[in-house]
C-alpha cells in the first residue's frame, strides 16, 4: 500500500460519523480507498453498505476476499448502483432515501455502527444535477441522525464545476483520490 493510500486510511479512521463528498480521479486509487474504507469498517466491527457498479465492484471484492474472512465478509452488503439509484428508472431522492433508510435500518436494528460507499453515476436525466443535489442536502441530514459515515463517490470527469460547488456545500467533508479535508466551517 503506498504512502498516500496509508494517509487517506488515516484520515477515514478518524471519521466517526460523516458525510463525504469523494471526488475520484484515478480508478487505482478509488480501489485502493475503497478497499481500506471497508477493511477498516469491518476490522472494527461496524456494517459497510458498498453501493458499486458491476464493473468495478469484481475488483474490490477480489481485494476484500485476501484482507477479510469469510465471516467478516458478512458484514458487508453489496447493492448494485443502478439498481440502488435508479430503481424506478430514475433519479428520484425520495425513492434513494427510502431506500437508503431500508438498507441501513437492517443493519443497525441490532446496534450495529453502518458504513456506507456510495458510487454515484448518471446518464442523460434532465435536472439531474439539481436531483443529486436534493438527495445530497437530504442525506446529509440523515447521517449523523443514524450516526454512520457516508462516503458518496462520484467521477471527477462527471461533476461540473457548478455541481462540485453545490456538493461541497452539503458535505462535511471533501475527499479526492489522495487527501481529506474538512469543510465543517464552510458549511451554511
């Protein structure tokens, strides 16, 4: 694991409850985030809802499958994220969030600490970005409610300069590929 890898396990351990916007540019050092996130979740005995594409999710959880045994294994819950956010063949908050609370309700219906990775696409939806902003300003009231930390994941190519500024602002912290920052005093 290299040095800046090291850092951001650092940084996400010493996040107990929290929001973040992580805005990834390399698809190597998004595994490699991603693994740690959830190795250090599970090592701890908290719950990881990893909501992934098809595409990337084989390659993290071939990683998981070396760091984790079979019975820590189970405390991670895998959701595709088509599925997840696009369930009614939109994006549709009130849908997610409903969903949301569902997926971490079973989890912490025993008083189980939940971890939650969130890999945010999109195609072509008309008000999308205002969508992901809704959803975003609803979550953010939820975590600390539910006490988790919230990793939302989204493709640095993807997020317009006006929707990373509208991110910032409802996260408490912003996260990219090597380091994690708190915006806690720039939130409104």
């Amino acid at each position: 694991m290299n040095e800046n890898v090291k850092e951001m396990s650092k940084g996400l351990q010493r996040v107990n409850t929290g929001h973040i916007f992580y805005c990834s540019q390399e698809l190597e050092k998004y595994i490699e985030n991603a693994i740690s996130f959830v190795v250090f979740g599970i090592k701890q005995g908290d719950y990881v809802l990893f909501v992934e594409n098809t595409r990337i999710y084989p390659m993290i959880r071939k990683e998981l499958e070396d760091c984790l045994t079979a019975v820590e294994l189970e405390q991670l819950l895998y959701v595709n994220n088509f599925d997840f956010y696009w369930r009614n063949g939109n994006f549709h908050p009130p849908t997610i969030l409903k969903h949301f609370k569902e997926a971490t309700g079973q989890l912490v219906k025993n008083g189980n600490y939940v971890r939650t990775w969130g890999h945010i696409e999109w195609g072509d939806q008309e008000d999308i970005e205002r969508e992901i902003v809704e959803y975003e300003k609803a979550l953010d009231m939820m975590v600390p409610e539910r006490n988790t930390v919230s990793v939302c994941a989204y493709d640095a190519y993807k997020v317009s300069d006006s929707l990373k500024i509208r991110l910032l602002a409802v996260h408490g912290f912003y996260m990219t590929d090597e380091k994690m920052h708190s915006l806690a005093l720039n939130k409104v």
